[in-house]
C-alpha cells in the first residue's frame, strides 16, 4: 500500500516542482515497479479533501486506479480546507491492510497527529513499512536574507528573512520538524528516505532503498 499525504503543505515548491508534484510522480514508480513484480497495489490518501481508500488491485487496472485517485485527491478546486493527519490514515489502513504487506508512506510529515507512533508501532509487528519525506530545499536551509514573495490560492504575501525575528522562528521550526520526524517515525522504526523537489529523484530514491538510515543521517548533516 501506498500511502500519500495530499495536505496542503504539499502544495509548496521554490525549486524545479512543487511537494505535491513530486509526491505524484515517486508514488507513479514505485506503483509501476510493484505491478511489473507481479504485485497488487493500493493507495490510501489523506489531506485536504479527506482519507480515502482505493483497495490493492492487480495489474494496470490497479495502477490506473491509483493515478485516478492521486489526480482527484490534490485537486484543490473542491473547496475544502480541514487537513487530515497521518494517525488518522493509519488508523484506517490498519482494517484493511494484510499482514505481509509492504507500506510505503510519501509524505512531508509535517501532519503527523497525536497517535502517528503508536500506529506505526503496530503496524511494523505484521508490516514492512518505509517512509518517503518529500521537502523543499527552502524548508531545509535558512533562506539569505532578503524578501520572499509567497504565493498561496488565497493570498500573496512578503516574507523578510533579513529581520533576525523570521530566521530564528524558521530555525525554530525546522528543529521541531526534525525532533518530531525522530520521536515519532524513527523511534517506530520506521526508515526515512528524504527526497527534495530540486534533487534527481529517481537516483536519490534508488540510492535511499539501498540504505535508508545512510540516506536520512546525510540529509540531516546536510541542512544541520
């Protein structure tokens, strides 16, 4: 099962695409390199339009299916603004999923939810699972001082990274991410692959497979 955030923090990009599409296009190959193994794949999708479920189906049918479902799930002109979080997700993955399954989580992390550990936990007695943190370089590294323009579907708005007060309060939230990405998902065992929108990601995302700890400890060292 693939498990893919669609919250509206995933709606972000400074380099290359946004998070959402990137988030798409891992979720695309790893569903093609699953049916060309002979496996079923399924999604499950949470964010702004809700937690929906299309269930592990065979074959191209169920890879179309899948591609249906990503398109309808970040499209952000339904009108609907309550985020959902991954513990939410998990919570019913967790009725459906088989034990011996693969999950693969494509996410930010950025809504984890109150419970995230403890259904991870549960899940990894019966499961494989690995996570894919999909980010922006912007999110990684303090921007220069200067001033941003940010464009949301709202509003447009100026971020001055040159007062002293916005960079330590994106440093601030940088280092609670990356706390909660290691109390909650590393400490459930759960293996992070970080991908950014400005990587080559098909290589950053072979290189993560081989070995996910590696991958994880030089992103950290490379935004710390």
């Amino acid at each position: 099962y693939l498990i893919v955030d669609t919250n509206s923090s995933l709606h972000f990009g400074t380099r290359t695409q946004f998070k959402s599409v990137l988030a798409s296009k891992v979720a695309a190959l790893i569903g093609w390199s699953a049916i060309q193994n002979g496996d079923r794949i399924g999604v499950l999708t949470y964010g702004v339009n809700g937690v929906h479920i299309v269930k592990a189906t065979a074959g191209k049918r169920g890879m179309m299916g899948m591609i249906a479902h990503l398109i309808k799930a970040f499209d952000r002109t339904q009108g609907k603004s309550e985020s959902h979080t991954l513990d939410q997700a998990l919570k019913q993955l967790r009725t459906i999923v088989r034990p011996g399954s693969m999950v693969i989580l494509v996410s930010d992390f950025y809504a984890l939810g109150d419970d995230a550990k403890r259904h991870l936990l549960q899940l990894r007695k019966h499961n494989d699972v690995l996570g894919i943190k999909i980010s922006d370089p912007f999110e990684n590294q303090l921007p220069k001082p200067a001033l941003y323009g940010v464009q949301t579907s709202q509003r447009s708005r100026l971020l001055d990274t040159k007062q002293n007060k916005t960079q330590h309060k994106l440093l601030a939230k940088q280092q609670s991410h990356i706390q909660s990405l290691k109390d909650n998902v590393i400490k459930a065992g759960v293996p992070l692959i970080p991908i950014q929108t400005s990587d080559l990601w098909v290589n950053t995302l072979k290189n993560g497979i081989t070995n996910p700890n590696l991958a994880f400890n030089h992103w950290l060292g490379a935004i710390s």
